[in-house]
C-alpha cells in the first residue's frame, strides 16, 4: 500500500485515493463521504505517526510535528483525546467521533464494524487535573444510557498514562 496523500481544507481532512477506500473497507479508517474518506483529527495522526498517510496544505507536505500545532488551532483537547484514541486503536478497537452525542468518541467491540453494528461506549476523555462534578458525571451517563452505551471514562494524567473507568446501569 502507498502512503495515502491526504489534503486539509479548513478543518476538514479527506483523500480521494484508492488506498483510502481500501483502508476503510479493511479497518474502518475515515467516513466515506462525496467520493473521498474523511478522516477525524485523531485518525489523521495516528496513520501520519504509522506512515500510512502524508498531509498536505494546498500542494505543501505538512511535516509531523507541525501536524500537531495544526491540529491544537482546531481542537484544543486534541493532545488529551489523541493518545486515548491511539491506546484504544492499537488494543485492536475501532473509535469513532461521538460528536453528536457531545462525547469524544465511540468504541466499538473488536471485530465489529461502525454501520452493522452499534458502538458498545460512549467515550469523555479529560485530564486528571480537571475537577468533575457530580452534574457532569450525571449528565455523561444518561447521554449514555440514552444511546443504549457504556460511559467510558478515560483520564489521562501528567505522564501520558491513561486510566479507563466504565459505567453500566445495574437494574437491582
């Protein structure tokens, strides 16, 4: 496979090269839409930092490290949201936006494709240093229970380390 040559345009990353449809269809990478795959912020990153994709501005290679100043003018929970997107996609599960729901991402089981079946998680992601409510909590998870999902909590502290913590409703 060569490296998919993909083009920003405001916030919006997106490739018409075959490989790209290719690499959907094998591992769910990037939404097809308008006879391109879009790819989220997160996504993008992580198939640069794999090699599997260059970007470019206009007709300008964006080298990796400027990928991420880039990204930060975008979406300022990027340096946050990219190593839980990155841990979840190398332990073998498929994440997607959550935006609509006002979550960062959903998670699918392994094995399981976006479209056929439905995301098993609801992800937030935040910093240890934030200090959460019991409102915030509260409202995360009937965002949760009304999607039919499980709140997926996921806290990455000053080293990078992320640790998971997974709400379900019990009925007693």
């Amino acid at each position: 496979m060569e490296k998919i040559n993909a083009y920003i345009i405001g916030e919006i990353i997106s490739s018409a090269d075959s490989d790209a449809f290719s690499l959907y269809k094998k591992s769910c990478f990037g939404e097809p839409k308008d006879n391109k795959v879009q790819y989220s912020l997160p996504e993008a990153l992580f198939l640069v930092e794999k090699e599997k994709m260059e970007i470019f501005s206009k007709k300008k290679k964006i080298p990796k490290k400027d990928l991420i100043e880039k990204f930060r003018k975008i979406d300022k929970k990027i340096q946050i949201k990219y190593p839980v997107f990155k841990d979840l996609r190398e332990k073998g599960y498929i994440v997607k936006t959550a935006l609509k729901f006002g979550a960062e991402f959903r998670v699918y089981e392994k094995g399981a494709h976006p479209g056929k079946q439905h995301a098993k998680w609801i992800v937030f992601v935040d910093h240890e240093s934030k200090r959460f409510t019991w409102h915030e909590f509260s409202a995360q998870n009937r965002v949760a229970h009304s999607t039919r999902k499980n709140l997926l909590l996921a806290i990455v502290d000053e080293e990078g380390d992320i640790s998971y913590y997974e709400v379900r409703w019990l009925k007693p």
